[in-house]
C-alpha cells in the first residue's frame, strides 16, 4: 500500500510511518513546515496513493478574552484548512490509486466535549469532523472514502501541554502506537472492500 502521512514527525504521525514500513508499505510524508508553501505543491509528484492520514494538529489554549481572531484562524487552519489543502491537491491531480484510497483525518473527542481555554481547538476539530462527513458523501463516486478519528486522548507532547487546562490526567492517555494500531486496523477495513 502507498499512504500519504501528514504530521509525519508529530507523535501520532511518526507512530503510524513507523507501523507502515514494518509490515512493508511506502510511506510519503507531510510536516506542518511544508505548509508554509501557501500556493506551492505539497506532495511530491508520483501519487496514486492508497490512503491518506491527516495527523497534523495545533492545539492552542487560550480563555475566551485571550481567544483573538487571528489565534482562531490558525487553529481552523492547521486543523482544518490544512486538510482540505491536502485533499483539494490529491483530487485535483488525481493523486489516488484507480481503485479508490482511503482518507483518514485525526480530529478529536474535543469535536464532541468542550473544556476550559479549549474554544478554538474544539470549534476546529468540530469543523474537521463534519468536513470529512462532506468530502465523504462528494468524493464517494470516485472511490473515495473520507473519515474523522475522534481518540479521547493520545499521549503526545501537545496533549501533555493541554492536559491540566483540560482537567485531565495525562496518564490516562493511550500510547500513540495504540492508537497507530487502530488507524491501520481502519486503513485495513478498507482494504478489505476490495477498494485498495
């Protein structure tokens, strides 16, 4: 299989690179540094991807005084925007495999429970989820699969770094190889539809 990985060198994302190359597959990957590109290519020509694992998140905490517009923009951006980039390119260029490719966004519970100083990051990953559930229902006649991952909490840096304003614990938080496991586990249903 031939998967896209966005946020490769974030927590999650190196978890799942790593999970991919030991059973064999090839890996393209994507860093939030390569967005600075803003009308540039992101992925590198020679798509024909198989799938596609949206991993790169920003996760801002700020009470509502301190929630500027400009701090809400960037959550929606890195978020949200930088998906629909991704996608928009992947489409555009055709850059999926003939037999269809799953996307898979890495959004949140936060898209579903609020917290203290979590207005923007929650609003964002709400966005991502529901945008998924739109490209889905668009992209399905193309063999397209779309969907939101909504973990409760994975322990990477940027959950450490939000836990105590969430109120949360940070050891109750699932290894990012757990979770890498689950994200293959539903790359896999897809293949197993004879999609890929």
């Amino acid at each position: 299989m031939k998967v896209l990985v966005s946020g490769a060198s974030g927590g999650i994302g190196r978890a799942v690179c790593a999970l991919l190359e030991q059973r064999g597959d090839a890996v393209a990957r994507i860093d939030r540094a390569d967005f600075a590109r803003p009308d540039g290519e992101l992925i590198a020509p020679g798509g024909a991807f198989d799938a596609f694992v949206f991993a790169t998140g920003f996760c801002p905490v700020a009470t509502l005084r301190k929630t500027t517009p400009e701090l809400f923009r960037e959550a929606f951006e890195v978020n949200c925007g930088f998906f629909l980039r991704l996608m928009r390119e992947i489409v555009a260029k055709k850059l999926y495999s003939p037999h269809g490719m799953k996307a898979l966004a890495v959004s949140s519970i936060s898209a579903r429970e609020g917290w203290p100083g979590g207005a923007a990051y929650c609003a964002s990953k709400g966005a991502l989820s529901a945008l998924c559930r739109a490209l889905d229902a668009e992209l399905a006649p193309r063999g397209i699969s779309v969907a939101a991952l909504e973990p409760r909490h994975v322990d990477t840096r940027m959950f450490r770094e939000c836990a105590a304003r969430m109120g949360r614990d940070p050891s109750i938080a699932i290894s990012p190889v757990d979770f890498a496991k689950s994200v293959l586990e539903e790359l896999e249903k897809f293949g197993n539809n004879e999609n890929v």
